[in-house]
C-alpha cells in the first residue's frame, strides 16, 4: 500500500507540474484520496469478478469477504 500512495504522489505531482499548476504539491482531501479510492474500487471489481471476493448489499453499506 504504501508504493501505491508514492506512486499517487507521484502521479499527482507530475500531472500539475504538466499543467503549470503550483504548488505542485499532493492535497490529502482533493488530490490523494480521491486518486487512492479510485484504484482501491478497481481492485475490488476484479477481485469480486475473479471469484477471490464475494459482495453483499447490507441496509446501509456494502460487505466484502474473502470468495469461497
């Protein structure tokens, strides 16, 4: 997990140096969060999808466990 912040990071930071964006440091709450849910529901779709994750809806969330 923690390759996977640097190379948001990263990311981030490139992309605004890009742009002409400064300062082209990494905001928790816009930048890095968003970007780390993104790649973190990525993961849980090919999970679910490969059969290593099973979903379920609950009343007020989503559960996850491990696919049987």
């Amino acid at each position: 997990m923690e390759e996977i912040v640097i190379q948001v990071i990263d990311e981030v930071r490139q992309s605004k140096a890009e742009r002409g964006v400064v300062p082209t440091h990494v905001l928790y709450y816009k930048d890095l969060l968003p970007e780390v849910r993104a790649r973190v529901l990525v993961a849980i779709e090919n999970l679910v999808s490969s059969g290593k994750l099973t979903m379920v809806n609950t009343i007020n969330d989503t559960a996850y466990d491990l696919g049987d």
